[in-house]
C-alpha cells in the first residue's frame, strides 16, 4: 500500500467516515455504484504527484462550512472516473 493511499484512510478515519461506504450515479436511468475505496484505489493507480493532489484535495474538502465537503469531493471524483469510463466507451 502506498503511503498516499494510507495516508487518505487514515484521513477518512480521523473523520470516521467508512471507506466502504457506497455512492449511486445515475447516469442516463443506469444506477452505478462507486466506493469510496474504489475510488481511491483508482486514483492511487495513477501518478505520485496526482496522488498528492486527490490527497491534498481531501484535506481541503473538510474547510466545507457545511460539514459536506469530503461526500461532494467524493461526489466529484466518482463522476470523474464514470465520465472518464463512459467517454472511452462512445464509439464514434
């Protein structure tokens, strides 16, 4: 395990939030269902200095003033990854 991805468990532990817990996407009447530990598992594949900025990004969500920043940075990144999927899927 990456030291960037224990570092971002650790961060969700701190703020007791269950990396297995599971966010729905609607994408055209199509339910898909990402974890949080899916999600990122999946940005951790990606480079070291792209890991930093998702984990620095996760720190930052918690300056939400209304307690919701890291399920909409989560929010976020699950639609990246779907739209990042879909789009290489269209044929053209």
């Amino acid at each position: 395990m990456s030291k960037t991805r224990e570092k971002c468990i650790d961060f969700l532990e701190k703020y007791n939030i269950n990396i297995d817990s599971e966010i729905d996407f609607d994408v055209n009447g199509e339910v898909h269902t990402l974890s949080l530990r899916y999600i990122t598992d999946t940005f951790m594949m990606a480079s070291e200095e792209s890991q930093l900025v998702f984990l620095s990004a996760l720190e930052k969500s918690t300056d939400s003033k209304d307690g919701m920043g890291i399920e909409r940075f989560f929010e976020g990144m699950g639609q990246l990854l779907l739209l990042t999927h879909l789009s290489k899927n269209i044929e053209v």
